[in-house]
C-alpha cells in the first residue's frame, strides 16, 4: 500500500455450506447476514447441495449470519446463528453444515405377556386431520413413515383392540412434527387368565378388576382400605378399615364383587386394629389377625360376623393365609418385641391353632400356591435394605427367591398372590413403587417380570 492510499474501509465473507443426508432441501435456502451499521440485510440464495459464496465491500465490524428457508427435515449444524467480524481489507472465513435426515417415522412396538394372551393381531390408531389404523402383531414393530401420516402438527397414537382380560396403560400418545426423526411408541401389554379376577388396593380405596375394567368396590364408605381378599367363587372381597375412631369403629368390611352389598363385621372398639384377613377355602369363614394392646393374634369368624374363635394366644401373629385344603393357616409370628424383632413364617391348624410349625426365617404376608404345596412370601432379612418375594414348601424346603441379589431391586417387593394355575404371582413393588407386577413361576424358579396395574397388595383368583 502506497503511504498516501486510502485505508480500506471494508472487508469480504467466504461462506462455504456443506449439506449432507439423504433428504436435502430440494429448493435451496437463503443466506442472510444482518450487517451492524445498515438497516436491511444483505441476502443471497443458495442452490440445493451446498457450496461457497462471496460476499465482498462488506462493513467494517461484528456482524450475523443466518441460513432460512430450510425445508422441516433440515437444520443447521453446530453454532447458528454465526457471528463474524470483518477487518479491514481481509477475508473472514466461515463454514457451516446443513443436515438434512431421511424420512421421520413412527415406530410402534408391542410386547404381550402373560397368559390367555390374544391370537387376534391389535390396532394402530394415528390420528390428525385425518385417522388411520393399521394391524400390528401382539409382541411385534411397525414403521409408519412420515410421508404416510395424517396431516396435522400433532398427531395421536393409540393402541385399539386390546381384549378385556389384557391391560395396557399407555393413553394415546402425542407425536409432533418429526422433523426426520424416529419416535418410538412402545406398548407392554400385560394378560391375566381369562375368568380370573385380582382384587387390589389403590390410594385407599379397594379395586377388582379383570384386565381392562376395573370396579371400584369402596365408594361411598370411610377410607382408607387396607388388605382386600377375594372369595374362591370371586362373588365377594373383604377388606379392613382403621375407621375414624369416632362414626366408624376398625372393622372388616364385606362387599360383594358388584358393589351392590356390603356388611360389617365389628370388631372390639376403636382401640383395636384389623387387617390382613383371607378366606377359607368353602367361603364360609374369615381368617384375620386383630391388634389389641400391645398383642396381635389370629381370629377366624363366620362370612355373617358370627362364630368369632381366637387362634393364637403368644407372640405378635399377624397376615393370615388359609391352605387350599383347609387345613392349615400360614401366619407371621414375631416373638418378643415388635419394634426390635423380625417375623418368621409359620403355619398351624386351621381348626384350633394347634400343630405350630416354622416354615421359614424372616417371612410374612403367606400366600399358598393353588395346589397347597408351596408359599409364596415377603422374604425379608435384617441385613437387607429390601423385602423381597420369596417361595418355598409348605415343609420348609426349596427356597427360592424372585431376586437373588441383595441390593436388587431398590425398591421392596411384597405381598405376593398367585394365578388360579399357579404359574404366575403377582406382587407389588419391585421397579415401580406402588404398582403390581406379574411374574411367572416354573414350579422351582422364577421367570420374567411384566408391570400390571398401579396399586398394591393383590389377591387373584
């Protein structure tokens, strides 16, 4: 530069644009940089594919640089919008990527589990400005791509045809504009013995239900409800209340599986507790445990409330479970006190309490198996974090346990009920806090665990 020339008073811009991906934007798209000493921007096109662009005499400065004009699947890649400064006389050099993806599509999958699972393929329903339903297998995927969905900035996925006995709690799922992306709906479909019915508990209220349905069989009367049991013919449940201590005394309650009837069977006052009560076999008497004091034994009463007979009369026994055969009770016992002693898992005759034998160390809430040689239980010792479920003989032998290692899962697992064959129990707990999972049993070893239904402490039959 001669010494009396002039100093520049401007600068240019290389821009140089990749576009990568399957799905370019067909038209190309608008470079604009919004100049720091002019009003308007300074906008040049761009063709599809990408390539370089010059912009000279550009004002001295910070400026910015914007890409518009992408088509939806596109977008630009790392830091936009860019900022650039133009020095006097030089050339600023910025490269900026534009990805543009393959088509967007809804993926779809579906995992049933359980038994009596359907034969008949489901429904896919997509909705939008216009809907569309399209099979889909029972354990099986779907992709739809984006191109064939309904119009629309949101659309709706919901899965149609599930059978009553089945339940998938998956509402219709909302899917956005994709953008080229995959979004992945995924259904578990949970299926229980047609005929069969599990009653459970859930925010203090008693629930039957067999798979879709479920009826609620505690409106209209004082809550909270504790420890429902469902009758063999499955035409009854009886479940325990605390009362108020004012109104209502602690109490059983029976109701029948409709909802229409309900009796109650009083207990001693309103300084005594209730709960954890089962059927006999024949559905004409109740087995409960009842806390009065500083004592907790096992009573059996008549369906009607009369015939109330105490069973035990030492330690503190509590979640009674009457045998298949009618014969034995199954029953936790915790010998000394309460606060600083575990329970252990004993049963006893059903008739007068006699023939006390120890089933297994550290277990409560028995549940038999429908044949009467196993018991499914909380297993749980003092030096875990945890309950968990456990099974083992009538006899004390074959101990097996739904998760073998100590510190899995973080949550604790409880209050098992088995399936009216005998293959699967239910239980609450395990990965979700307050949710009832399946899981199947062999006969010696635990399968594979599906979530059910939110709630807890079920009774199938």
């Amino acid at each position: 530069m001669e010494p009396n020339e002039p100093l520049p008073t401007s600068g240019s811009l290389e821009l140089t644009i990749e576009e990568t991906g399957p799905r370019p934007d067909t038209d190309g798209y608008d470079v604009s940089i919004t100049l720091a000493t002019q009003v308007g921007p300074v906008v040049r096109t761009l063709p599809q594919g990408g390539g370089s662009l010059l912009f000279s005499d550009l004002p001295l400065g910070t400026h910015v640089l914007r890409i518009a004009g992408l088509a939806p699947q596109c977008s630009v890649t790392g830091n936009h919008p860019r900022a650039f400064t133009i020095e006097a006389g030089a050339t600023a050099h910025v490269a900026l990527g534009i990805f543009c993806p393959g088509p967007g599509a809804i993926l779809v999958s579906t995992v049933t589990r359980g038994r009596d699972v359907p034969t008949a393929e489901y429904k896919v329903s997509i909705t939008g400005d216009f809907a569309m339903e399209l099979p889909i297998g029972t354990t099986d995927s779907l992709v739809v791509g984006e191109e064939d969905l309904p119009a629309g900035a949101v659309r709706f996925v919901n899965l149609m045809g599930v059978p009553d006995n089945c339940w998938v709690d998956r509402p219709p799922q909302p899917v956005r504009n994709l953008r080229g992306a995959t979004v992945r709906v995924e259904y578990a479909i949970a299926c229980i013995p047609r005929a069969s019915q599990i009653a459970y508990e859930f925010v203090g209220g008693i629930y039957l239900t067999g798979g879709a349905n479920q009826a609620n069989l505690s409106t209209g009367a004082a809550a909270p409800f504790r420890g429902p049991s469902l009758s063999p013919d499955r035409s009854r449940v009886v479940f325990s209340t605390p009362g108020d201590f004012f109104d209502t005394l602690p109490s059983l309650v029976l109701v029948g599986a409709d909802g229409t009837r309900r009796s109650w069977i009083p207990s001693d006052g309103p300084l005594v507790m209730v709960g954890s009560q089962a059927w006999s076999p024949d559905g004409a008497r109740i087995v409960f445990w009842k806390q009065s004091a500083e004592t907790s034994d096992i009573y059996v009463v008549n369906a009607d409330g009369s015939g109330e007979a105490r069973l035990t009369f030492a330690g503190w026994n509590t979640h009674p479970a009457w045998s298949p055969d009618g014969a034995s009770i199954a029953f936790c016992r915790v010998t000394g006190d309460p606060l600083e002693n575990s329970a252990d898992l004993y049963r006893m005759s059903a008739t007068d309490g006699s023939g006390l034998i120890k089933v297994a160390d550290f277990g409560c809430d028995p549940a038999w198996s429908p044949d009467g040689s196993k018991i499914a239980f909380t297993y749980g010792h003092p030096l875990e974090l945890t309950p968990d479920v456990a099974v083992i003989s009538a006899n004390g032998s074959g101990f097996t346990r739904l998760h073998p290692v100590p510190t899995s899962p973080a949550l604790p697992s409880r209050s098992p009920s088995w399936s009216p064959d005998g293959s699967l129990i239910a239980y609450t707990g395990g990965r979700a806090a307050n949710r009832i999972w399946i899981v199947e049993f062999d006969g010696g070893s635990f399968g594979a665990a599906f979530p059910f239904r939110f709630g807890s402490a079920p009774s199938w039959r």
